[in-house]
C-alpha cells in the first residue's frame, strides 16, 4: 500500500496547491462568542488497514474524540469479487489503490466499520477505486457514487458473509460526507453531490482554519494551509503533504523522529493560534499508511492526547458538525 502512496503524494501535492492557489478570497474576520469551545476535526481517507482502525478507535476512547473515516469502496471488495466495480471510463475489476486482500479481510473491515460507527463516529465516501475526477461529468460522478452505495450497502452479500440485521438500514444512511482522491475536484462534482444524497464534502484546502460555507445544500470543509517547519513556511495539514514536505515521499525511517516533532509543532502551533484567538474550527487529515515509520500518526496521538481532552475543546466529526449547524438531514441516496 506504501508503494502506491510514494507514487502518489507528489501528485496530491500538486492538486493541494493548485487548490490552495484557487481557494476562495479570505473573507472578513469571524470572531466566535465568548466562551466558544474549540472544534478539531479529525479525519482518515481510505481507511484500509485492520491495525489502523483498532488503533485511532483506541485513541478516540482515551480522548474522547470522534473522527471521520473516508472509506475507498474498493476496500470492500475482494480480489474475486473486484469485478463488481467499474471507475468511470475505467476497465471492470481496475483501482488505483488495489482491492481487499481477501474475503476474511473484507469482513474485518465492516466489523470495524460497524463498530465505529456504533462508538458515534463518522462514516464518509473516498469514492472508489482512487481516480483522479476532476475532468469528469456530472454523469461520471453520479456513476462513481452509485458504486459507492451499492458496494457499500451489499458488501455483505457480495462477499458472501453472513449480514448483521441491521446493516442494510444503516448502510443506506450512513454515507453523507464525501472527500474526492487527490482534492481533485471540478464543477461537475458539486452538481452531483446534492443529486447523490450527500450533505458535506471535505475536498477543499484554505489558505488557513475558515468556517465552513454551506452552498445548494453542501457545506464546504477545507484543509487549511498551516506553518511547518523551521521556517514556518505553509503546508496543507495532511499527513501526505507533511511526507512530501519532510522527505519527498520517500521512507526516511533514521528521520522519524524528527519529522514527529515538526508535525506535532505544527498541528500544535495551528491549534494555539485558534484557541487564543478566534476559535475557527481547525482540520488535520491523515490516512492509515504509516508513512516515515508512523511519524504523522504518533504526533496525531500526542497532539489528539493534549487537546481532545480539554474542557472546552471538542474533537468531533464533520457529521457532528454539520447536524450541530444545520440539524439532522435525511440521507437521500441510494
């Protein structure tokens, strides 16, 4: 799975600052009320490996905190039954990022899936096979995300494991966030996601911590731009950038801990500046490749150790979020 992300991160950087580049003017000063609580928001793309679930899910009881994890779809097909999937213009069977590794794993990863979701964690949308859409339809997303609810909500059936009782029901409310591989977006993306029963997307990158927008129905979440580094020169706060940045997307293992101490500063760094001021909700991603030897995930646990714990900060999920700002919406995929 590493190989795949080393080929990967110099891409993602380029999509990160292009978006970056494009990002909405800054608008003008929000101060949040007096004695505001602070929000982190804490989220996971691809969600693969089993150890990496059983591990953040430990973290969230020691803290308190609730995450969302971005699920790729192809992660719950196995490799007999990968022919379930076509990406859009994509042979059948194809994915960027490979299929599970058998049925047995397959089903280690609903159970995890169940069992965050059943610890109030947040379930989103990764798409599917990895691609890069940002020159696809409206009709090309619609497809992909169609892909998404049925694999999801029929993974049992598809692999032929046995179905809890209650999955079906909540798989077929579940997904209402999604982040698009890559950040890569176009417009035909946002004309979808309505269409598709989503309710916020995740896909952005800001020049700093914003409040998100809400547009036709979609709140807008993005990765805000944050100082790293002896220079403090700005970086999206992503594991994946944080390993271009550290070692250009290679395993510096002898490097570890080092590159821990700057992604922790960092993450602290960004935290202090809302806490003492106007408390904007901060967003930190991550995935679960342990990428130079685990560095972004021990400063996440340090930094989530710290902070999720205090008692007027709360590390809580986009769902959490949008239903705190807009009250509960119905999921209409499907």
């Amino acid at each position: 799975m590493l190989r795949s992300y080393r080929v990967l991160a110099f891409s993602l950087a380029s999509v990160a600052c292009a978006n970056a580049a494009f990002a909405d003017p800054p608008k003008p000063p929000t101060v949040s009320p007096a004695g505001s609580r602070q929000i982190v928001l804490i989220s996971f793309d691809a969600a693969r490996e089993i150890s990496q679930w059983e591990r953040s899910r430990a973290l969230a009881k020691r803290t308190g905190a609730h995450f969302t994890y971005f699920l790729s779809c192809v992660f719950l097909l196995s490799p007999e039954t990968r022919q379930n999937y076509a990406g859009p213009g994509k042979a059948i069977g194809k994915s960027n990022v490979g299929f599970a590794a058998s049925k047995q794993d397959v089903a280690d990863r609903l159970e995890q899936v169940r069992l965050a979701a059943a610890e109030g964690h947040d379930i989103g949308s990764h798409a599917c096979g990895h691609f890069d859409g940002k020159a696809w339809s409206k009709a090309d997303w619609l497809a992909e995300f169609s892909s998404v609810r049925r694999i999801f909500e029929n993974a049992y059936a598809i692999n032929g494991i046995p179905e809890p009782a209650d999955w079906h029901d909540f798989a077929h409310h579940a997904l209402v966030g999604f982040r698009a591989p890559y950040l890569s977006t176009d417009a035909a993306l946002y004309e979808a996601l309505p269409k598709a029963g989503f309710q916020y997307d995740a896909s952005g990158v800001s020049n700093g911590p914003a409040l998100p927008p809400t547009r036709n129905g979609i709140t807008h979440f993005a990765l805000p731009l944050i100082p790293e580094g002896p220079k403090a020169k700005p970086v999206v706060a992503m594991d994946y950038n944080l390993y271009v940045r550290h070692s250009g997307g290679y395993e510096k293992p002898a490097m570890a801990n080092e590159f821990t101490e700057r992604a922790y500063q960092a993450f602290h760094a960004a935290f202090d500046a809302e806490y003492n001021g106007k408390r904007l909700p901060l967003e930190l991603g991550f995935h679960f490749t342990l990428m130079n030897d685990g560095a972004y995930w021990n400063a996440l646990e340090r930094f989530a150790g710290e902070v999720c714990v205090k008692a007027d900060v709360e590390c809580i999920s986009f769902r959490d979020y949008v239903s705190r700002a807009h009250g509960p919406v119905p999921n209409l995929g499907g």
